[in-house]
C-alpha cells in the first residue's frame, strides 16, 4: 500500500531532550517535506527537499533540522526541543520535486508535545 | 505578501443541507489550487485541484469548487453535507511552494 509513514505518533519529552521523528515514503517520490500544524494557523512548513542531498528552508526552520540521504527517508530532528515545538507534525511528499502533480500525500501525523 | 485566506474558522450545518466554504488568495499570477480534508485523527487527504480549463472542477466524495479569477476565490461547495463529512478543511496554492489557509472546521448537526 502506497503511504507515507511517521513515527512516533505521540511523544511527550522534556525541555532540551533531542528527538527524531522519523518520515517515510514507500512511493519513490522525489519531493518530502514537513510541516507544523498550529490551531488557527493551518500547515507551515518546516522544511523541504526536493530530491537526495537537496534540502531547504521553509517558513518555520528555527530549531529543527532534516536529513535526505536516501529517497524514502526525511526525518525531523529537534536538537534541543522547546516548548513552543509543542505542536502535530506531518511529513508528505509528492512524485516530481516541482510538485506539477499538485499532490501532496501525508503522513498520519505526530503529536508532540514538550514540557 | 503571498496569502491563502479562508475566512470562516469554524462552520456548523445540518445533515443535507448545501456547504460553501470561502478561499481567497493573493498571488500574482493564476496559481494552481487544492482543496484538502483532514478528518479527525489523520492527515490530510486532497479532494480537488484546479490548474488550468473549466473553473468548474468536480473532485471525491461528492465536492466541487469553482475558480473565479476576478475574485480570487476558489470556493468549495457541495449540494448536500453528510455526517461523515464533518472535518476540518484546508485550501492550498501551489506557486512556487504549496502555501495552506488556515482552515475551516465543519461540524455536522444531525
């Protein structure tokens, strides 16, 4: 089954704890991306990238990094989470690096939350 | 700035009655459009897009929206809501990066 999968779902951590979430795509698209989801604010996002070793800024950088040494596999690393990372996560990704296809698929979501 | 509005934060209506939800964008040029859904508990899920021809576009479970370039909107509507249509909903521009509204929480009444 074609997905997008993210773990942990739900997390509780503590101030300066660091954290991956792990995203992965069993569909061989070369767009992943991630992004945060904050009431009344919608989706921002993280970080991008459009292919292997191709990484970029979005909106909301600050404090996360991302790794893309293999197709399928985005994580998110929070080095030193605070708790204005309290959030839901959610990782997607598209077949083309320009998203033409217009498709973003998701993943189910991480909650996170940081005291 | 570029933006992506959806006006109404939280709408309420009754089992079969029609739904309209407002998007508006600011871009300069057409961009490519979305419509998403995110039910409770789960990612998001695309219903439609528009990218270019008839402004009409018909997308799943029963929803259409219609791209009006005078007024740089991209409503969503269906003739008659289902409980299982309660969720929360989120427009999205493609220009050079997928930008998200805000969103828009429908909640059913039976």
């Amino acid at each position: 089954e074609a997905q997008v999968t993210q773990n942990p779902r739900y997390l509780i951590t503590v101030t300066g704890k660091k954290l991956t979430v792990t995203c992965s795509q069993n569909m061989n698209h070369e767009y992943m991306s991630w992004y945060r989801q904050d009431p009344g604010l919608g989706l921002r996002q993280i970080y991008y990238s459009m292919n292997v070793e191709v990484t970029d800024k979005g909106d909301v950088p600050e404090g996360y990094k991302v790794s893309r040494k293999e197709k399928r596999n985005f994580p998110l690393i929070l080095e030193s989470p605070s708790p204005n990372q309290t959030s839901l996560y959610f990782c997607a990704s598209s077949l083309s690096a320009g998203l033409v296809s217009g498709e973003l698929f998701f993943g189910e979501g991480s909650r996170l939350t940081v005291l | 700035a570029q933006s992506v509005t959806q006006p109404d934060i939280h709408i309420t209506v009754s089992e079969g009655a029609s739904l309209e939800l407002r998007c508006n964008y600011s871009y300069g040029a057409t961009p490519y459009l979305f419509w998403y859904v995110q039910s409770p508990g789960q990612g998001l899920q695309l219903l439609l897009k528009y990218f270019s021809g008839d402004t009409l576009v018909q997308g799943i479970k029963g929803f259409e929206a219609e791209f009006k370039r005078s007024q740089s909107s991209f409503n969503l509507r269906k003739p008659s809501v289902h409980w299982s249509d309660a969720a929360e909903y989120f427009c999205a521009v493609l220009n050079n990066d997928m930008r998200f509204g805000a969103g828009t929480r429908l909640t059913v009444k039976p």
